[in-house]
C-alpha cells in the first residue's frame, strides 16, 4: 500500500503525488507573482532614486498591472531561433536557468511549521549545490546562441560565478559550524531568543561572514556591480542577446527568484530566521500557539527577505558597474582570505570564547548592528522627506542639503554674455 501524508487533508494521497501538486500549484504560483512583484518594485524604487514617478498608468494604484500586462505581451511576442544557433540546447537553456531556482526555494522553510521537506537534515547543502546549476543553463544559452556576445557573456558569467561560490560556501559554513547543524530548520530554531541570539551577532567572525556571504551573493545573482554578464554597455545584452518571448522572461524569473532565496537564506543564516527581535514568535511557540506562530514566523521571514532583496536594488541603481579585473581581484584577493578567516575564526571562537566575554561580545555586536539599521532606516526616511537629494549612505552626505544657487535674471545673464 503506499505511503500517505495528511498535507492536503481528507485526502489520501501517494507522497510523491501529493508534492507533485503542492510544487505545481503553490510553489509555481509563488514563484510567478514573486517575480511578477518584484520587477514592478524594481522599476518603483530606481525611479523613486532618479526623481521619477516608474510605471503608473497600467492598474488603478502606481501601475500595479504593469508586470501581468507585460507578462501577456512576452506571452504573444515570437520565440524567434537563430538560424545558426543549436536549436535543442537553445531552447534547454530557459528551462535549465529556471529549475535550480525553483527546486531550491522548495526546501527552503518559511517557519518551524511551514518546511515543504522535513526530512533533508543537509538543506543547506542542496541549496547551494542546486543554485549552482544555474550556470550550466548561462553557459548552453551563450554556447548555443552563436553569438560572439551571448558567448562572452556567458564565459564572464563562469569565471564570476564559480569564482565567487567559495567565498560564498565558506562564509555559510560558519553560522552551519556555530549551530553544529546543516539543516537550515535547525539554524532558523537556534535564533529565536531574541536580536542579540541572531547568528549574526554571536560573535565577531559571524558579523563580518554576513557582509561576505552578502556581496558574494550578489556576484552568485548577477546584481550590480556584479551584471557583468549582462553588460549592456558591451555586450548588448549578454548571454540573452538572442533570446525573445517567454524564454527571456524564463531568466528573468529565475534571477528574481534567486534573489529572494538569497534574502532568505541571509535571514536564516544570520537575521535570527523567522523570529522577532524580541522573542514574541518563540514565547508563542513555548506557550503552545503553534499555528499563529507559525503564520507570524512566515510573514517575518518574508519581510526580511524583501527588505535583503531592496538592498540589493538599492545597490543596483547606486553603485557602478565593477571591470572584470576588478571583480576577480575583489573575490581572489579580499573575499577568499577573509572567508577564511571567518571559518576559521568561528571555530577557534566556539572553542575558546564563553561566558562573561561571550556575553559581553553580543551586546556590542547588538548594539553595532543596530545602529547600522537605524541608519539605514534614516536613509530611507531622508529619500521620502526630500525624494530629490537619494538615498547614496556616504559619510559625506548630510541630511541638510546644500542650498540651491540663486537664479539669474534673464537681463543680467544676457549682460553677463554680451561682456564675455
């Protein structure tokens, strides 16, 4: 007889049968509205840091219906094929560039309760082996195309993204190293305390893994300064230059896709997962409110991951656009010694560190951290108070602007040419 789960109740159905339709109709609607979402924040927030208004005729609210209408029309554009290109691969290409990334957000839990596959104790470890796939979808759609651009698009996309995945496997391994766990369900449960248990602050090789397992990941997504790839200054558009229709959204999907498992696998790793700050979510849990909390953990994790998913935008629309060279001597010579470092570090610290230093070390680490979102949380508050000066954090940048010059009058201007 086979095996049977209660997942979709009153129903008997097989296993695999049943995960069939639950990644089918849920984690696939998921992953379309995901995308569809964040392209139209994408267009908001780097119009909102150009002074503009993005998308709002599409929809009765800020061009909301801009990405379905979009998504409609890529549905009826021609899939055009190049005539010299390797038709199967070209056409495998989409397909292999999208289903890491759905296969990957399917282990990936949104609360202790809310976990597709209980039962995968090394759920880290799939994910980062299976986003790695992505590349081999890249390097077909370049190979295949025929192209001399997709083609130096897709090798750039090799050299950056193999290079930039052992700092970003080293710096996972030190929160996986603290916790003495590979399952990403028994990281998320060890942060539930409160702000100052999140991994990220449990010790001083933790806070600085956070900040390389982030801008490695944004090499791993091929978010600016990291969209060599897709380098349209030079190489048209990269690795997609002869892609049309639903095949080219196919990528777009899974970039976007990706970059909300990067947030929330930065969330689990170190942001303290699906718990508060404050310990709500875990005093529900201890008191045996399962299922609200459970559904409160699932809406925090989700806000923690778009609020990483904004940083990445953010950084797209403020910083420029790193040179090949300076991209592999950023990832050789700065994040695979301090990945290292980390790693080593977490170890030595586990070792070595405890009690009153242990404690006294969070506190500082709580309180830097803090801090750094209280300043991040003003940035954005100066940008809604006056949208014309952006959100770039430099130090030299002050809340008051510097006042405008004063016009001059037509008549005096007109002097002022005629002296010249």
């Amino acid at each position: 007889m086979p095996e049977t789960v209660d997942f979709i109740p009153f129903v008997n159905w097989p296993t695999w049968l049943e995960g069939l339709i639950v990644m089918a109709v849920v984690y696939f609607a998921f992953v379309s509205v995901l995308a569809m979402f964040f392209i139209w924040w994408e267009r908001k927030v780097s119009a909102h840091m150009q002074s503009r208004l993005g998308p709002m005729r599409t929809g009765l609210w800020h061009g909301w219906a801009q990405s379905p209408a979009d998504g409609l029309k890529l549905l009826g554009k021609e899939d055009l094929l190049p005539d010299d290109a390797d038709k199967p691969l070209f056409r495998l290409a989409a397909y292999l560039a999208f289903v890491p990334a759905f296969a990957a957000l399917v282990v990936l839990p949104f609360s202790a309760k809310f976990v597709f596959v209980h039962e995968m104790h090394v759920s880290l470890v799939f994910i980062f082996g299976v986003l790695s796939l992505e590349i081999v979808g890249v390097m077909l759609a370049g190979w295949a195309s025929n192209s001399k651009w997709a083609l130096y698009g897709a090798i750039r996309e090799a050299c950056q993204v193999v290079s930039y995945e052992i700092p970003m496997g080293l710096s996972l391994l030190a929160p996986a190293l603290t916790v003495g766990s590979l399952s990403l369900a028994v990281i998320g449960a060890n942060q539930g305390a409160g702000l100052h248990e999140w991994l990220m602050f449990r010790n001083p090789f933790l806070f600085v893994a956070f900040f390389v397992f982030f801008i490695a990941s944004l090499a791993s997504c091929k978010r600016a300064p990291f969209d060599l790839p897709e380098c349209e200054s030079e190489l048209v558009a990269g690795f997609l230059t002869e892609y049309s229709g639903m095949r080219w959204a196919m990528f777009f999907f899974a970039e976007y896709t990706v970059m909300y498992i990067i947030g929330a696998l930065t969330a689990i790793l170190f942001l303290g997962a699906w718990y508060d700050p404050f310990g709500i979510i875990l005093g529900m849990e201890q008191a045996g409110q399962s299922w609200a909390a459970a559904v409160a953990g699932a809406g925090v994790m989700v806000v923690k991951g778009f609020t990483i998913v904004f940083v990445q935008m953010w950084l797209r629309w403020t910083l420029p656009r790193l040179r090949i060279d300076q991209v592999m001597y950023v990832c050789v010579k700065v994040f695979l010694p301090a990945s290292c470092i980390t790693l080593i570090g977490s170890a030595a610290w586990q070792w070595l560190a405890g009690g009153l230093f242990q404690q006294i070390t969070q506190i500082v680490l709580t309180v830097l951290g803090t801090a750094g979102g209280l300043y991040f949380v003003a940035l954005l508050a100066r940008a809604l108070v006056k949208p014309g000066q952006g959100i770039l954090p430099t130090i030299i940048t002050s809340w008051h602007a510097e006042p405008a010059p004063a016009p001059v009058a037509p008549a005096a201007a007109e002097e002022g040419q005629a002296n010249g």
